[in-house]
C-alpha cells in the first residue's frame, strides 16, 4: 500500500489517493481551529491524539455492527479509510444542553434530555454551517427521505454505543457531530472523525470539560485534555474485551 497524491487538505486532516483506488490515506495534522476555520493554531501532538482516539472508537463502533468507511490504523497519526462521496450535512446528537442549543432556548448547562435531540446542518463554511430541517434538505436535493430517515437512526445507534463506551472511560457524552458519506455501491456509512474535536465530553462527577472547548474558550491546555480522554479510553479497553 503507497501513498499517492493529495487529495485535499482541510482543518485538521490531509487526505491522499492510494495506490488502490478505492482506499484513501488520512493524515491528522497538528493543527486546532474554532469559529469555522477563523481561528486556528498549530499544537503539537493533537494530530496524534486525534487520530489514536478516532480508531479506538471507530473500532468499537465496527464491532458492533456500524458500516463506516474505517479500514485500519497506520501509524499513531495515519488511518486507511474507503474513498466515500461525503453527504454535505453535519448530523449533531445531543443528549444534553450545551453549547448553540443551550444560548438558543436558554435552559441550564447540561440539562438531561429525555430522549436525544437529533439536528441537521448544511455543511457549508462560507454559510458557517446554518441548521436544515429534513424538508429543506430534502428540497436541496442533499438528501431524499428514506436516507433522511437512515441517517437519524444511524446517528442514534452511534450515540447509545458511544455513550456506553465513553461512560467506562467515566467521561459523559453530552454531544457530538458525525459526517456520513455514500461508498461506491451507495451504501451510507460513518465517516469522517470522532473525537474531541467533535464530541462535548465531560467528567462524570466533576463536569469538567474535556473537549475541544478548552481551546474555544482557553480555558486549559488542548494536549494534555485529549490525553487524558485516549488514557481513560486505553484504560478501560480491558474492561470492554474482557
């Protein structure tokens, strides 16, 4: 397996052909942004962080029975993935306020849901990214209904696994965004990355964040928060294989 050309490089991930035309190899970049892209910085290691985080939990999410475009990890920065066609929406899961949906309705920080809310939006920088209801998604011609519908149980699927795996890790999932995209054969699967920089996690007693939010909001050191997430989740691998 070689690398190829660069396919593109976007926030925090490059992404290469291969010398098999169905595979893609992906790079995790040391760099962190907020505010779409407005912000960024370099940070040394948070590729590798990222990357280690992603395929335990993408490897977790496989087992299960999830479709995703995951093949294997390379090296502590790299992964193989299928080549997917991505779906330009940002599928947000939330299982408590946090965040846009806590300012926008004005309800206390981490107030439990009693099921989980499950929200569309465009993925479109130069819109920063606007909330989508599935008519108009539907009307864009983004999405029809049957996969509107494929993609909402997806999403909760992904969410009661997640929620499982990071609460033996002692972290709460209080939200997180996931990418899908359609394979050759149309198949929808999981794609993109899951890790702190798309996932609100939060100390199970404590509360305290550990997340990308650090960073958002400078309230602590981005490196040594995510290392503590891949610790805990290493940590309590025994426990899930056992």
């Amino acid at each position: 397996m070689k690398k190829t050309t660069l396919i593109k490089e976007g926030k925090a991930k490059r992404l290469y052909n291969t010398d098999e035309k169905d595979l893609v190899w992906v790079e995790y970049m040391d760099q962190a942004t907020a505010l779409n892209g407005k912000r960024k910085d370099h940070i040394a290691g948070k590729g590798e962080l990222n990357n280690q985080i992603d395929c335990i939990l993408f490897e977790q999410l496989v087992a299960k029975g999830i479709h995703t475009d995951f093949v294997q990890k390379l090296s502590n920065n790299e992964q193989l993935n299928r080549k997917v066609k991505i779906i330009p929406l940002e599928v947000v899961v939330r299982n408590a306020a946090s965040g846009s949906f806590q300012r926008k309705f004005d309800v206390s920080y981490l107030q439990a849901f009693d099921q989980p809310v499950v929200e569309f939006f465009y993925k479109s920088d130069e819109l920063d990214d606007p909330f989508i209801n599935t008519n108009k998604a539907i009307a864009l011609k983004i999405i029809d209904l049957e996969e509107s519908q494929r993609l909402e149980k997806m999403a909760l699927e992904i969410n009661q696994i997640l929620k499982e795996r990071f609460a033996k890790a002692h972290l709460q999932l209080v939200d997180f965004k996931v990418e899908f995209g359609k394979t050759a054969d149309d198949e929808i699967v999981l794609a993109d990355e899951i890790s702190p920089d798309s996932c609100r996690l939060v100390d199970l007693t404590t509360k305290e964040s550990l997340d990308k939010d650090v960073f958002r909001k400078k309230t602590g050191d981005l490196v040594t928060v995510y290392q503590e997430v891949l610790n805990r989740l290493n940590n309590s691998q025994e426990e899930v294989h056992g």
